[in-house]
C-alpha cells in the first residue's frame, strides 16, 4: 500500500511555514511557479484583511525535486512569512534576554480569549498563559502550506485526466443556490471547465454574476458593522475512476477521509456529499441513481471508462465509500471568523474579569479562500487513494497499474 503523507509546520507570524511530503512517486514533473499559482488564489477574495496586502506567497521546493521532477524522495516546501520582519522579537525562538513577568506578562503576549477560536480550549489543554502560543499554530495561515501540498497532489492527479474544481455557492445568505453542480452543470447550462472559468473570474469565487454582486454587498454590510459572515463552497472532482477507497474498514472509506480533510480546515463545521441532507427530505426513489449500461462497440457516452453509468448523481460520485465513476461533488460550511472588529464579550485568563475580546488582525470573510483551501485538501485525498489503488515508486509503474485496472473495468 502506497500512501501520500505530509506534516505542517509554522506559526503565523513565525519565520515561515514549512511542509514535508513524502510518497510522492517519481518523475512527476513539478515546479515551484505551479506551485505559486495555486499559492496566489489562495490570497485572493472580496473581504480579505490586511494581511494578504503583505505577504505574496512563494513555496521554495528544498528536498525531493531535482531538474523539475520528483525523485521519490521527500518532497520539503519552505513559504516564507514576509510579516516575520515586525514579529522578530516578538516570536522570537530564544529565551527572552530579560525575564518575562510573572503569568503571561511577555510583550506581545495575550490573556483574552476570543469567542469562537481555539484560544481558550488550546490555552486551558497546552497549559499556556500567553493564547500568542495557541493562536499563532490555530491560525488559518497555516492553510498555505496546505494549498501547496495540494498544489503537488493536483500536479499527480493531472497525469490521470483528474480535475479538481470548487466555486462559492452562498456567503453570509446572500448567493442561496444550494448547489452550483446540480442546478447548473446537470441542467446542461454548463460545464465543469466553464463553471471554474467563471468563479476564477469573480472577486468572492462565485460563477453567477447576480449572485456575486449580492455576495459583495453583504460583506460591505459585516465590513461596515464590524462583523464578519460565512458561507458555503462547493468542491468537485471529475474524472476518477470507479473503485477508490473500500467498504472493508471505516478508516478506508473515501467519503469518510474526504469529510475529514474538508472538517480539517480551519473554521468548517458541516459536509455535504452529493445531495447531502436534503437526501433525508426525500423518499428512495428521489435519491438513488439508476444504474444503466451501454457496451463499448455502441459509442454512446464514449466518455465513460466503463460500460455501467448512472444518468443522475445524487450520490455525488460515492457509494459504499467508494467512488462509482461519477464525479465526486462535496460542500462544506464555513463559519463566520471569530475576530470581529465588533468583539464579542470575553474573561481575561489572569484577572477573571469581563472584557471585550481582543482584536488580531482578519478578514471579514474568507469563504473563498477556503474554497481554494478545500480544493487541495481533496485532492490530497485523492491522490492518496489512487496511490493506494495503484501505486508505485515511479509515475511510469503507478501509469502501468492504473492502465491495466481500466482496461479490466472495460471488461467488467
């Protein structure tokens, strides 16, 4: 079993983020400029804060690559915080010249929790005095890394005909389409391609241009009152073959490891797959997609790699926890993020005295960049499983064992 693995590390403010994969196999073609493109979308979005104004992400491939191609070896990513210049000291490695003061008295330290962030529960577990030494690894910043990892995963998944695509659908109840995916592409209004296109082309990722004025004029409203707004992305894979993950252990099951990599990110707190909850709204027979079949010699739906097809995808391409060849459609929720600039009511961990939450520097909304953020996640994930299903030390062998199982899916 060949499996994709990768750590993160880094603070926000800390020198800079690192990632170390290993399994990637080699001769895959990767560069650090298709790396920084997915870096770049990352930081884009209507409502980001100050933040994204300074840093410009750049990943620095430092192990596992050797004249543009993988070497089997692990892969080790280096994005620099260009913030780092006005946090020297104040996230300093070495110890403090002059002894900090009793209980979380070291400059830039902080002793008020805010509402809805990892502060106080990471405080309370880690035993730290100072939330700095929480809130620096709980931040969304670390997604950068991620998205770079991602980038790697979506670079594999390239040379398998995989897409990996995602869109805004609603933030803060302005947008409302549940679903991009069936309300446009199975309305055959669109493509996946075309749909991507126009949510690339949209300031809050969104590919409906009415949609996408609502969107922007609900985050002037939160921007103006000093409060921030979630909302709900769509991500959507085509072109996977049928039979990755497995039903034989909850640990394999490809619905289950997608759903754990989308609730991974930071401030996601719901999944849908396919139709998700409006699944329960309905009877079986509104729900399971029929299973029909054309041989190969009839050249109808020559796109299929198989002779069995299913007309609909209510299932949003998993059944069972595996994928059944259709495409895999996922959502995810995004909270509205726990900075506010109108804090919430807190307690100061020293004194144990009610105070107005304290302020770090945020976006009002940073749905769309989540959306990039889900994209590499799920494709790590399935990278992971093609890995698993075919994998090998090299691309050529991983090509070799994928060729052969579509040719006997053909056969089936």
């Amino acid at each position: 079993m060949s499996n994709l693995r990768y750590l993160t590390a880094g603070e926000s403010h800390g020198k800079g983020l690192t990632a170390l994969i290993e399994g990637v196999p080699s001769n895959l073609e990767l560069t650090a400029e298709f790396l920084n493109r997915e870096l770049s979308r990352r930081q884009m979005g209507y409502g980001r804060g100050g933040r994204m104004k300074i840093e410009t992400d750049k990943a620095e491939i430092l192990s596992g690559v050797r004249f543009g191609r993988t070497l089997g070896s692990p892969v080790a990513l280096f994005i620099e915080n260009k913030d780092w210049q006005n946090w020297q000291e104040v996230m300093s490695s070495h110890p403090p010249s002059v002894p900090p003061l009793a209980r979380g008295g070291i400059k830039g330290g902080v002793t008020r929790p805010r509402p809805g962030h990892a502060d106080l529960s990471g405080a309370i577990k880690y035993n730290q005095r100072d939330i700095r030494n929480i809130l620096e690894r709980s931040s969304a910043r670390e997604t950068a890394t991620r998205v770079a990892v991602g980038a790697v995963a979506k670079r594999l998944l390239e040379e398998f005909g995989i897409k990996v695509y995602s869109w805004v659908t609603e933030i803060g109840g302005a947008g409302g389409q549940r679903s991009v995916y069936y309300s446009s592409l199975l309305a055959s209004r669109s493509s996946l391609p075309e749909l991507f296109d126009k949510a690339e082309g949209s300031e809050v990722r969104c590919p409906d241009p009415k949609a996408t004025g609502a969107i922007k004029q609900r985050i002037d409203e939160a921007r103006n009152n000093g409060d921030s707004v979630g909302g709900i992305f769509e991500v959507v894979v085509s072109g996977v073959p049928v039979g990755l993950g497995s039903h034989v252990q909850w640990d394999r099951k490809l619905n289950a490891r997608l759903a754990m990599a989308l609730m991974s990110i930071q401030a996601i707190k719901g999944i849908e797959i396919g139709l998700g909850f409006e699944a329960g709204r309905r009877s079986g027979s509104e729900v399971h997609d029929e299973i029909e079949y054309t041989s190969q010699e009839s050249g109808v739906r020559s796109q299929e790699k198989s002779g069995f097809y299913r007309r609909t995808n209510n299932a949003g391409g998993i059944e069972g926890g595996m994928s059944n060849g259709g495409d895999i459609v996922l959502r995810a929720v995004m909270k509205p993020i726990p900075t506010l600039y109108k804090p919430l009511k807190s307690v100061d961990i020293e004194t144990k005295e009610i105070f107005e939450a304290s302020i770090e520097r945020s976006d009002i909304c940073a749905v769309p960049a989540a959306s990039v953020v889900g994209e590499a996640v799920v494709a790590i994930e399935i990278a992971n499983a093609m890995l698993d299903k075919f994998g090998g030390d090299s691309l050529e062998e991983m090509k070799r064992n994928y060729e052969g199982y579509i040719e006997y899916v053909k056969g089936f």
